[in-house]
C-alpha cells in the first residue's frame, strides 16, 4: 500500500522529525511495515511516512472492522460489543460537559462508533453522529440519533451554530489531525466544548519499558502527541482546558487485579524476564482524554478552504 510521507510534524506544524521505531509485518496492518518518528519542537510521535485518505478510509470502512477485529495480544474482539463496556468511561465524560454546554449548538460527534457517547448527552439540543463505517453507523441509527456518513476530512459546517466537537477516539486515527483540529476547532461557537478521548501518551512508563512492543504502537494511530503539545495548541487556539482524565479503573482493561497483574508484568520485563511475544499491558496514563472550551469572546475564525489552513499559519 502506498504510504503519503508528510515533512513536517502532523501536530504542530513544524519538526523537525527525528526517527524513533521501525516495525515490519505488524498484525491487523494494511500497511505491512511503518515507522514511528518523533517531532523535536512539540515532541508528538507519529507514523511517518503515514496512510493518506484514501488507504484511511478503506482500512475504518470494512464493516468486519466492527464485527470482529484482533486485540493487541492478537486475540479475536468484537468492537460492537466492546464498546458498551466503554459505558462507565463516556459517563465520567458527559457527566462533566454537561453543565458546560452551550444553551443552544448542534452536539457534533465525529467518528461516533455506535453513538453510545453522544446518547449519554442531554437530548434537548441537536445531535449529529459522524460515523463512516457502516456497521457502526447503523448501530447509531438504532439509537435513533440522525448520522452521517462523511469522513471527517470531508466535513463542512460554514453556518450551524455548533456547541460541541466530540473527538472520541478519532482525532489520532486522522491522516492529517493538525489540518482537521485547526478546522473544526474554527466551527465552535464561542464558549463550545471539545472533548479529545483516547490519545496516545508516547511517554507513559510502558512505552518506555517495552520500546517496540508497547501495544498501543500501530499505523492507524497516526499521532502520539504528549499532554502539554495538546493542551498548548488548544490553548493557542483560543480554548481553556477545563479538565483533563487518564482513564484506567472505569474502562474494560483496568480495575485492582489488572493493575496488580501488569506491575508485575512490567517488572519481569525490567528484570528482563519477559514471556516471548509479551506486549505492554493496558496501564494508567496509556492513554488520556481532555476537555476543553472555546473562550466565549473569540468569534469563530473565518477558514477558506482545509488545505489553505496549516496549523502552524495560525500561530
Ligand atoms: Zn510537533
């Protein structure tokens, strides 16, 4: 498969990159080998060169994808079923955006699986689901919330009022997420909300235990931004981070006995004591999630055209 190589860094605009991993013949890619760089300014690590579009595109719309897929220790999972596991997370999140909300703007949720995020929200303001994939699309539909089937880089919303962006494990599966934020960011009223889920931290102490059997390195995670190179383009950006959450104990993978299980799973590995094969297990601070708003006096920014809006223009 054709790989798109992108110069510059796919978070901040600039670099320079620096190499990191190489992985070849991974399991569950399209892409058969990939390779992780890192960026010197903002230190986001990425897949570099990386899917375009296009090869995006036809990897998230398989409808097996949400059928059945294979988990990181290469055992068979059913996302469908997975994601309402996911209920206690999404809960935390709506219970905090919610006296947040705007009084008026559409909830926008891009990339909404089977809507179960959005579903947990206040139903007296508008709902739209973005969701490609087919068979996660009509498993939102069974919600009875309207969906669309756009991809997120095909997007458009010149003159709806919108008073939240829900980014719920996508904004890092995006060819190209600095454009994306810098646009979508721009369509939220003042004083919406944008909740940013599932981002990869590249520095989480598994990462820096396993190196390249770290489970959540992949080419379908295109970005592995840091915290504080989220939270200070956000910042940038007008919006205020109001809180930030490292999911753990409320997901499928974490709980008392896991966290027992992989401590001494990381520490075999430090002893270097590791099974053959073994992957990093699901820890604390893998991954975090954040919310954040949009200043109420900012008036949303006048965008021509995705690819006339580099991220790093509007610095
Ligand atoms: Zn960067």
């Amino acid at each position: 498969m054709e790989l798109t190589n992108t110069p510059i860094c796919r978070l901040c605009g600039r670099g320079p990159l620096r190499a990191r991993l190489s992985f070849s013949g991974a399991a569950g890619s399209l892409t058969g080998e990939f390779r992780l760089v890192s960026c010197d300014n903002c230190g986001t690590w990425q897949v570099n060169p990386h899917p375009g579009p296009k090869l995006a595109q036809s990897y998230f719309n398989r409808p097996e994808l949400w059928a059945k897929t294979l988990d990181p220790e290469g055992r068979p999972v059913s996302l469908l079923e997975r994601s309402q596991g996911r209920a206690q997370e999404y809960r935390i999140y709506a219970q905090a955006m919610t006296p947040f909300l705007p009084e008026r703007g559409l909830l926008l949720d891009i990339g909404a699986g089977t809507g179960l995020m959005l579903s947990l929200l206040p139903d007296n303001r508008p709902k739209l689901a973005v969701e490609p994939n087919p068979v996660a699309a009509e498993a939102a539909r069974e919600r009875g919330l309207e969906v669309s089937r756009e991809w997120a880089e095909n997007l458009t919303f010149p003159k709806v009022p919108i008073g939240a962006i829900i980014l719920n494990q996508t904004l890092d599966h995006l060819p190209r997420p600095d454009l994306f934020l810098s646009r979508a960011l721009s369509w939220l009223s003042p004083g919406g909300l944008t909740l940013i889920t599932g981002l990869i931290n590249p520095l989480s102490l598994p990462a820096r235990v396993y190196g390249p059997r770290h489970r959540l390195w992949s080419p379908w995670h295109q970005i592995y931004p840091p915290l504080a190179a989220v939270t200070g383009l956000l910042k940038a950006q007008g919006l205020e981070i109001l809180e930030v959450w490292r999911p753990y104990f409320v997901t499928p993978f974490g709980g008392p006995w896991n966290l027992t299980r992989a401590s001494l799973k990381i520490l075999a590995t430090l002893i270097r004591r590791p099974r053959p094969g073994a992957v990093s297990p699901p820890w604390p601070g893998n991954v975090y999630s954040l919310l954040a708003r949009k200043n109420l006096l900012l008036q949303p920014l006048k965008v021509p055209s995705p690819q006339a809006a580099p991220l790093a223009s509007q610095y």
